[in-house]
C-alpha cells in the first residue's frame, strides 16, 4: 500500500490506496445525517455546509476541483474555506467501510476501478462498486 502522512492543527492525518479502497486516518469536523434511503442530505443555500472536512499534510483540505458538481470531477488538495464542495459525509457500508460523499451528492471513486498506484480520486455517481468502498484505519 502507498501510504503518505500528514498533520494538519497537529493532527495526523493519512491517505493511501490498496487493492482500489483508500484509507484516511485522521478525519475532521463533524457528521452530516444522511435521508432513511442513504443518500447524503443536501445543504440548502442558506444553511452552513454540512459534512466533514478532510485536512493533508500542507494544512490544505480535500476539495471537489471547482466546485463541480460532474461525474469524474477531481479530488484536490485546496486552500481550506469551509465551502460545501470541501464537505463529505461517510454512508457506513459495512465493518469500518464506507461510501463518502460529496456536496454533490456523488461518491469519492477510484477511478476506473484502477489498482495501480498514483490512480486518481475523483466525484461519481454512487453505485456498489468497490472502488466507491473506503476503509478507516488508525
């Protein structure tokens, strides 16, 4: 597994990629309650965005590139600015696993399923996929 640590307000926090799941160690901020179907709630305008906010290393946070709300949107590491498109709620799948989404209602995918390293994290519409499966481990 390629793993790379960070700290983030002294916290340490973690991302790697094994057999197409990705596991983060560190998570912050807080829950958002998903509808009795699974499916992530959306902020409404005037609400402040809901969901948790995922730090790196450079004291950046994970960031749906440009606020896209298209499938195979790119996950970055973005300046930290509490916008909805930083915000991701954890739909639990299974023991420790799980499906995270985004403000868009879409989920963190593997691309392409891929196993390779440096494969890329992008926004896709949610489907049972165990590319769409991420494990939290400490």
């Amino acid at each position: 597994m390629e793993r790379k640590g960070w700290l983030m307000n002294g916290r340490k926090v973690a991302v790697g990629v094994a057999a197409g799941a990705v596991s983060v160690i560190t998570v912050l901020g807080g829950m958002a309650p998903a509808s009795a179907s699974g499916a992530a709630e959306k902020p409404s305008a005037a609400a402040q965005p809901s969901g948790r906010t995922i730090g790196t290393f450079a004291g950046k946070c994970l960031d749906v590139e440009g606020a896209s709300r298209a499938d195979r949107a790119p996950i970055i590491q973005y300046r930290c600015h509490n916008g909805a498109n930083q915000r991701f709620t954890f739909q639990r799948v299974g023991n420790n696993v799980y499906k995270i989404r985004t403000f868009a209602g879409k989920c963190l995918d593997v691309e392409g399923a891929s196993r390779a390293d440096r494969a890329r994290i992008i926004q896709y519409g949610c489907h049972n996929g165990a590319n769409q499966r991420f494990r939290f481990t400490l």
